[in-house]
C-alpha cells in the first residue's frame, strides 16, 4: 500500500510540475495590453479637435445664455433697489417680467447643456471609434492577445496608450 501511495504521490508531483511549466510557458506567450481610454480622449490630436470644434459650434450660444444670465442678473438688482419706490401693480409686473425672464434663461441655458452633451457623446464617440480601430491595428501587428481598456491596475510594461495615440496622431 505505501508503495501505491508513493506512485501516486510521485505521478502527482509529476502532473503538477508538469502543469506549472505548461502555464508557465503559455503567460510566456500570451501577450497583454492596456489602453487608457482616458488619456487617449484627454491628450490624442482627435480628442484636441473634438474639442475645438464643439468650442466653435457651441461658443455664440454659450455667450448668448451668458448674456441673458447677466440680464437677469442686472433687472434682479435693480428691482431690488426699486422695489421700495414702486407701486404694488409696477411691483408685480416687474416680478412677473424677472419670472419670465428666468424662466427663458432656465430653458435655454437646460437646452444647451443638453445639446452640448450630446454632441460631446457623438465627437468622444467617433475618437473612441478610431482609437479602436488603431488598437486593433496595433494588435494585429505586434501579436496582442489581449488588450484592456479598464483595469484596476496594470504594470507600465503592458500599456500601449502611447503607442495608440501616437497611431491616432498619425491617421487622418
């Protein structure tokens, strides 16, 4: 019996040692990659006229809403410095004009942030859409098993961010 346990213990011993060099050669050969999303829509070219162009589609609106804020800033204050001296009628009607301008500026000001989020969602999209295109590129080329774009944490030697940005700059 203590010769069976031996064999077994021994064939054991072997499957294991056996198993541990088999993994060790296949995380030799399996090739990782991480790719920070962040960095790429924070720092590409694409990502920098993104930016621009939702900066010059959205600036005029962004200082029309302004504008108004300042108004209704302004009619604000100088209703309060008036009040005292207005009659209960002109009193009302100035506070119904403030309501309806705040209203005007609360639904334009909503609009545009509504707007500008949704063109930013399209332009990050299409930067995330070549980004992608560049990582498979990458992938392909130098033999990537793997490429991450979220990881709790990664070692520098496996991030390949710079390397898609660099592909990102370099496409048009």
């Amino acid at each position: 019996m203590k010769h069976m346990t031996r064999t077994w213990c021994a064939r054991w011993m072997l499957a294991a040692a056996a198993a541990a060099a088999s993994t060790a050669a296949l995380a030799q050969d399996f090739k990782i990659g991480f790719v920070s999303t962040e960095r790429i829509l924070r720092d590409s070219n694409a990502a920098k006229a993104a930016q621009t162009r939702l900066e010059q589609e959205f600036s005029r609106r962004e200082r029309e809403i302004d504008a108004l804020g300042n108004q209704l800033r302004q009619a604000t204050e100088k209703f309060e410095k008036d009040a005292p001296t207005l009659s209960e009628s002109q009193r009302t009607a100035r506070q119904r004009q403030l309501a309806e301008l705040d209203r005007d500026f609360q639904r334009r000001r909503r609009e545009f942030q509504e707007d500008l989020a949704q063109r930013r969602n399209e332009e990050l999209q299409l930067v995330i859409e070549r980004a992608n295109r560049v990582i498979k590129q990458i992938a392909e080329a130098e033999k990537y098993d793997l490429i991450l774009q979220e990881a709790v944490y990664i070692a520098p030697r496996h991030d390949i961010t710079d390397k898609v940005i660099s592909g990102l700059n370099n496409t048009k």
